[in-house]
C-alpha cells in the first residue's frame, strides 16, 4: 500500500493547483470538463508530459447500470490508468466512496496485462484538509484531492506571449 500513496503523491505535484481563465466564477461540473477538453494539450502539458488522454465521459456498466467517470487518463511512467472527477463545490466524503466505486470496476473491467492499479483523482473548487485526511485515512485504492481556481485575467507569465486585446481587435478590424 506505501507504494500506492507514493504514486499519488507523485501525481498529486502534478494537479496541485489547476486554473482556468474561460470559466465564470459560477459554472457547472459540465463547463468544468468541457473547459478542461477544450485545452487538453495545454492541461496535459501543465501535468507533466507523462500523461496521455483516454476519453470524457468514459462509460462504464456495472449491474447492467451505466457509470460515467468524467475523465479517464492513463500515466505512462506509472502504467496505470488515471479516473478523474470533476467537483464544483468542496471535497465530501461520499466522493471518496464513488472513486473507490469507479477505480474497482476499472481495475476489474479495464485494466489489462502490464498495467498497474488504477489511480483516482477527486478535483474540487476547495478541500478542508482534516476532512480530505479522514476521507481518505481508510481507503483501499489510491486516491488523490486536488482544488482549482477560477483566474479572472491572464498571469503574469502567459501576458508576453500572447497578444493583447487591442492587437488582437486591430488584427480583426484588418479582415
């Protein structure tokens, strides 16, 4: 089980913080992913190059019930496939449950010769750290929390490389 809390660890540095400039302040789970496809290359990238995109909405079927996790990633270093969730509000314990739910159907149903346990990642707009501590102080399967931050106007370090509104309005005016 150390081995598992290493791997998210090494993959929780990668999600510590995610921002997004093109969502409003107040936004849907949907809008959340949509988002996140949107700038798939620019969100892989901001996580490291180890990571490759499976599918949105990847679907599942337990029971005869359908499941959807809303990202399925897969690590290459780490040969694993990678479930991400998707929270508007704060991390709740009863989202570790419904990791837990997706990473036993994967490890199960998806997971082929080669590859390791499945890893989940819970992304929350904010997480209580004593909540997030006993959530997870039981869990069987490898889990991670990590928060994102709507950003009202570009940081500073993406300003020099991209134009400014006016250049961007004066490049439209000469259409």
């Amino acid at each position: 089980m150390v081995w598992l809390l290493e791997r998210v660890k090494m993959i929780m540095q990668s999600f510590a913080i995610l921002c997004f400039m093109d969502l409003a302040e107040e936004h849907s789970e949907h809008e959340l992913e949509r988002a996140l496809v949107q700038n798939l290359r620019s969100f892989l990238t901001e996580l490291g190059g180890d990571f490759a995109f499976v599918e949105s909405q990847y679907r599942l079927e337990v029971g005869g019930q359908e499941y959807f996790i809303d990202l399925l990633l897969f690590h290459r270093r780490l040969r694993c496939l990678v479930a991400v969730e998707l929270k508007i509000g704060d991390f709740k314990p009863e989202h570790k449950g419904k990791m837990e739910f997706y990473l036993e159907a994967l490890d199960a149903q998806e997971r082929i010769d080669g590859e390791n346990v499945p890893i989940g990642i819970i992304v929350c707009r904010s997480k209580n750290k004593t909540v997030v501590e006993y959530a997870l102080r039981t869990a069987g399967r490898a889990i991670g929390v990590a928060s994102y931050s709507v950003v009202p106007q570009l940081p500073e370090d993406y300003r020099d490389r991209l134009p400014s509104p006016e250049a961007i309005a004066a490049r439209l005016e000469n259409l």
